[in-house]
C-alpha cells in the first residue's frame, strides 16, 4: 500500500521504516529538512537498535523517502498516518500539532478523488478523533467522514525495543470509523504474523492506549510498593516475589495456551520508579481527563504520588545508614531513564541527585550514553556535579554508589572493583541487577529495593 507519515519523530519513523520493511510504499514527511535529508542519506536521525539497518533496506529498495511536502506525499498515498508529538502540558495533552496536520490533510483531501483513510496514531485522550480530529478534517476537505476513512491506530512501542514491539507485536488495535476505514487500515498489517487485529471504535482504541500505559505503570508502582514492605521484614525479597506471583497464567495467559514458555516475567520489576517520555505523561493525561468528567480517580492518582516518592525513598534509606549525606562522594550508575537510551526525560536519576544535592553530596553520574542530555537538565559544576562514561574514574574514593539504570556493563563491574576502589563500600542496587551473594562475598555492604 501506499501510505504517508506525517510527523518522522520516535513513533513515526519506526512506523515507516517498518512499514517499508513489510513491502509498504512509505513516504514520511516532516518539517525539518534535516531530519528530512538524514532518512534520505540512510541515516537513523534517532537511535533504536536495528533501526538503521531496517532504514538502510528501506530506502535503497526503494520503498521509503522522506520529504517535506506534505501535499505531494498525500496526493500519492492512499492512508495518511499522523503520529506528530501530544506534549504535556500542565497535565494535559497539546493537540496543537495533531490539529495543524488534520487540517493540511485534509485541505489536500479537498482535491483528491480517490478514497483515503486518515488515521492518528499519535496518542490522544478518548473522544479527540471522533470529534476535533473528524470535525476539522470534514471541515478543511469538505467531504463528510465516510467518503474519506478516519481510524486511531495506538502505538505500544517501548524505546530501546522499538523495532521488535512493531514487527512482533502483540495485538494491533485498530478504532475505525465504519468498515471500510477498518479494512483499509487491516491491510496495512496482514502481514504480522498473526497478531490479532482488533476491530474497535475510535475512542475504545484511544482508551485502551492509555488504559495499558496507566496499567503497566500502576503495576511498576504496585511492585514498588512491596518492595517498600519487604524492605522493612527481615528475609523476604521483592525479586522473589513478584517473579513467581506474576508466573501466575491470569497475569500472562499466553502462559496457559503455551504459547510461549512459561518463564520469568521480565516486567513488573520493583525499581527507582518509572520514567521515560511515555507513563508520567500519560498516567497523568489521563487523571486530568477523568477529573474533567468529574471523576476522581483514586488508584492511577497513587500510581503517580508512589512514583514520586519511590527515588527519595532510596534516599531516606541511605540516611538511615550514614546518619549524613554531607559532603558524601556518591556515584550514580544510570542517567538514562531505563537501558539502551540516551532519554532521560523523567528519569529516576534526576530526582535523586536533586535531592542528594540538596543534603549536600557531592555527584558523580556514570552513564553511556546519557551524559550529555543530563548536563542540559543538571549541569556539571566543580564542587558537586562531574560525569564520566568510566566508572572506574567515578568509583575512586567514593562512599556510596546507587545503580539506577540496569545498564548490562553496570551488572558486569566485578563486585571486587567496588571494594577495591571506593571509600567505603556501599552499593545500593536501584533496580536489583546485581548479586548481593557476590557483593558480600567481596567485601561490599549491599543494600537493594525491596531487601531488608
Ligand atoms: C512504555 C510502554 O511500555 C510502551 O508500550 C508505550 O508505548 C510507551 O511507554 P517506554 O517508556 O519506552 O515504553 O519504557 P518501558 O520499558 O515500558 O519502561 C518505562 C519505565 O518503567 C522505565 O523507567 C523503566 O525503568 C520502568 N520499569 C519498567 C520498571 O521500573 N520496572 C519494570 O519492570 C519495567
């Protein structure tokens, strides 16, 4: 099929090169020529493992380009899929970009003959497609909805793992208008290996996108707050917890048709908290639309505060340990909000240097990636705020190090360079990669979430 994407940041671009990887004619536009010229020239204008390779593929057979020109683009595709950013704002989501792209859309619309489906992929609260995104597209083509298709296609694309969540995806929801939007839309991805393709109407698809995001999150912030339990009762582990309460198939029925082999469940992991570009955002998006309904909501309201007080819960244990943080040299492992990312939008690692900072530690971030996108949030200053991708420049002489981004090369650091290089040993393992057996055995005092 020939489809446009309007809008080639995270979400668009990992859209249409995995389109064009399926055999799609892709054309994805965005207002910046550079970014523009930089899909063009084969080269990945984000990083995401295997991204660039898929590009590479794409653009040399031929199925993908990119271009500034929305009309031309339009003109030549049978599905426009908008996937522009919803930045928060004050909680709520701006629809500024959403609105500006349905409206060029659709004055394009106004002189084409053939059928073409719209659909926002972008993420929006329920009810935006069926009435702003509909109203304006009717409005700017002059065409009802039904001679033009409308569908709302949710992304559940995880940074880092972006490529795999789209080319294997669990489900795909498609919200649609009226049949023939569906079927258009169902063509794109008949060929997923039999992901089910879910057939709902625009605004339960917009509901389900932020219903699994405020889930996941809620569950995350439930896991952390076990931890904060076990932590307090001798001889009981979160890890150990909620590893075998979630082999349970009612949390994983994949588990029950076998599907799968049965295993550890890698989510729900008790940690520093959640962050990233998408949970805060959304869970808070959504608490704001349900207050709009007059809704209080209760559980997703404890999602966000337990999440705020999990990384200065970290903090507070430390306390207890040395009685001051004064002066203290503290290495953190992980600026990145979770692995394989240079993101650290909402990262954990920013609310407790924050607040080590405020006790007057003294900083040392170790990232690999992330360093340069952390010095614009906090930036380094010589009396309390250096950072290295070395962490053995970082650990010398330290008092405590805090590992909060499960970085695999953070898990490798053999226990003994802890003992050997820092101060006085003390590691507190933020997200419970490391192996407090091994730790001990070294010398090293072990302190981990969820672990008395
Ligand atoms: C998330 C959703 O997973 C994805 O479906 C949606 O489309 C966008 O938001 P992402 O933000 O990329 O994706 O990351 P994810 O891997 O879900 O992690 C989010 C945060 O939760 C990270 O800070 C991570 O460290 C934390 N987390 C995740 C935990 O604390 N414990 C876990 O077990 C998993």
């Amino acid at each position: 099929m020939k489809i446009s994407i309007i809008g080639t940041g995270y979400v668009g671009l990992v859209t249409g090169i995995c389109l064009a990887s399926k055999g799609h004619k892709v054309i994805c536009i965005d207002k910046k020529q550079e970014v523009v010229d930089k899909i063009n020239a084969m080269v990945s204008p984000i990083y995401e493992p295997g991204l660039e390779e898929l590009l590479i593929k794409a653009v040399s057979s031929g199925n993908l380009i990119a271009t500034t020109n929305l009309e031309h683009s339009v003109l030549n595709s049978e599905v426009s899929i908008i996937a522009v950013g919803t930045p928060a704002n004050n909680d709520e989501i701006d629809l500024s970009y959403i609105e500006k792209s349905v409206w060029e859309i659709g004055s394009v619309l106004k002189n084409k003959n053939c059928y073409h489906v719209v659909c926002v992929k972008s993420t929006v609260v329920p009810a935006t497609s069926d009435t702003i995104v509909k109203n304006l597209l009717e409005k700017a083509s002059d065409k009802m909805i039904g001679e033009i298709g409308l569908a709302m296609n949710p992304e559940f694309l995880r940074e880092g793992k972006a490529v795999e969540d789209f080319m294997y995806p669990d489900r795909i929801v498609i919200g649609a208008h009226d049949h023939r939007s569906f079927e258009t839309m169902k063509n794109i991805y008949k060929d997923f290996f039999n992901a089910p393709i879910l057939h709902v109407n625009l605004r339960t698809a917009e509901m389900i996108k932020y219903t699994s995001n405020a889930l996941l999150a809620t569950l995350i912030s439930f896991s952390n707050e076990i931890a904060a339990l076990c932590e307090k009762t001798k001889n009981i582990d979160v890890k150990e917890v909620m590893e075998y309460v979630t082999l349970d198939k009612r949390f994983n029925p994949r588990i029950d048709k076998q599907l799968v082999n049965p295993g550890m469940n890698n989510y729900l992991k008790a940690g520093c908290g959640f962050g990233g570009s998408c949970f805060p955002k959304d869970v808070k998006a959504l608490i704001s639309y349900s207050k709009g309904l007059g809704y209080q909501p209760q559980i997703i309201d404890a999602t966000i505060k337990i999440n705020k007080e999990q990384p200065l819960r970290l903090i507070k244990r430390l306390e207890e340990k040395l009685i001051s943080l004064k002066g203290k040299k503290i290495v953190i492992l992980g600026l990145a909000f979770k692995p394989d990312t240079d993101d650290i939008r909402e990262s954990p690692a920013i609310a407790i240097i924050n607040s080590l900072l405020e006790k007057g530690a003294l900083i040392h971030g170790v990232d690999p990636i992330a360093i340069e996108s952390m010095k614009k949030v906090i930036p380094e200053d010589k009396k309390s705020v250096s950072y290295t991708p070395d962490y053995v420049t970082a650990l010398k002489s330290a008092d405590v190090a805090i590992l909060v981004t499960s970085w695999p090369e953070f898990a490798a650091i053999p226990p003994e360079a802890f003992n050997k290089l820092m101060k006085t040993p003390i590691v507190l393992d933020g997200r419970r990669v490391l192996d407090k057996k091994a730790f001990e055995a070294a010398g090293v005092v072990y302190m981990g979430i969820g672990l008395a």
